[in-house]
C-alpha cells in the first residue's frame, strides 16, 4: 500500500483493541481530542446525537454544564484552550488557556481526572450560553489545531408572569370577562385550560380541555362559577 508522504499511519492489535497512531509529516503524534459531558448526565436525556456526528446538550436555565476535554497522545509543550462560538461573525471567541479562566463569573476551569485533560464549567448557565463549545489543542508540528466541539442548548422550565395572570376575579352575570395565563419558558410552552368541577359555557365538565393563553367570557353565566386550572407545558415540564 502506498503512503501519502505527509502522514504515515500504523496500525496494530492489543488484547482486543485496535489503535490508530497519526503522525504528521515531521513525526509528532496527532493529539486525539473527545469532549465527555459530566452534566447532565446521560440517563436525564439531554444528550443527543444528531446527524454528522453532531453532539447536542439541553441545558435548564440556571444550572451548570460540565464538560472534560481529554486528550489522548498529548505530546510535550501542547496547549489546550476552551472556546466558544455563538455562530456570529465573531468566530471563535477563546474562554480559557491552560486552567485560566477568561471570565471566573461565567467559566471555571479545571484540571480533569487525568493529567491530559481540562475540565470547563459553565456556571449558573443563561440564554446567552447557548453556543457551540470547543476544546483545541495546538502543538508542535502543525499550524491546525486537534479539536472537537459540543453544541449547548439552553431550555427553561414553564413559569408564570404574576403580574399578568389572572388572580380570583368577581364578576356578575351578563358580564365579559377574560381570565389570562400568561407564562414564559423556552420552548415556548403550550397553555390549557381546565375547570375543576362542574360545567361551563366555555369547558363541558372537568375533563375537557381549552388551549390557549386566555379564556375568555362574552357574557358570564351562574354555571360558569368556579374553579379553572391553567397548565403551561414544555419538553422539560410543566
């Protein structure tokens, strides 16, 4: 088999694993770079592999995000660098080099479990932390990086916005009135209503489901008396 003068690869069996060492033209080893998630774990599932070999984290607005970058065939004098690209014109924005952190409010950086790797955690995590997050290597003998990369996206819980959502409200028959459920969430969550005994105009009896964020009344009826639930529901809950 001819070999491409640039790169020389050999292969070779150990016990039952089979390994790949790339070497560059003037002989240094190829740093082999992967990415683990530490948080979330995977039994939640918000890991997902998509096409392209594309790995996708779900975050929940206010937690943190872990991530090890670990490095296999390290060679001396390697630096490792934590990045972050938001998918704007600004391109690649750096987080850390080595175990310093660029910003310790959003990023702590740390050495992982083993002596080739660093570990990157997204502190207290926001809507602007979702971006595509990058650990690159640069060494000796070659002008590109070794790097691989997770995307972050960050979701949040349902909640509801008090000071817009309706509270108990006293009307007399004849009436128009709009009860409002307004909440917030990403993505943004799907509203129902329920009435939690009895019928109305509106719900026939408790099972029954309205959507939407209003309920609203064009002339209140005596059976329309009662109780009524408003449920925001998302990917991540209600």
């Amino acid at each position: 088999m001819k070999m491409k003068s640039a790169e020389v690869l050999f292969a070779y069996l150990i016990g039952i694993f089979f390994v790949i060492l790339d070497f560059t033209a003037n002989g240094e080893i190829t740093p082999d770079v992967t990415i683990k998630v530490e948080s979330p774990s995977a039994d939640t599932g918000r890991i997902k592999e998509l096409p392209n070999n594309v790995i996708e984290v779900w975050g929940i607005l206010s937690e943190n995000i872990v991530f090890e970058c670990e490095i296999f065939n390290m060679a001396k004098g390697s630096t490792v660098q934590w990045q972050k690209n938001t998918g704007n014109s600004v391109g690649n924005i750096p987080i850390s080099d080595g175990l310093n952190s660029h910003d310790q409010s959003k990023y702590k950086i740390s050495q992982g479990k083993t002596t080739d790797s660093v570990r990157l955690e997204i502190l207290a995590i926001g809507y602007d932390s979702e971006a595509t997050y990058i650990c690159s290597v640069t060494y000796s003998g070659s002008t590109v990086p070794a790097k691989t990369q997770r995307v972050l996206k960050v979701y949040g819980l349902p909640y509801f916005l008090s000071e817009s959502t309706s509270q108990d409200t006293l009307k007399s028959e004849g009436d128009a009135t709009t009860l409002a459920c307004d909440v917030s969430g990403r993505p943004t969550p799907n509203v129902t209503w329920t009435r939690l005994s009895g019928s109305s105009n509106l719900i026939q009896g408790q099972y029954e489901k309205v959507t939407g964020t209003q309920l609203t009344f064009s002339s209140v009826a005596g059976s329309d008396a009662g109780e009524y639930l408003c449920t925001a529901t998302n990917i991540l809950g209600s």
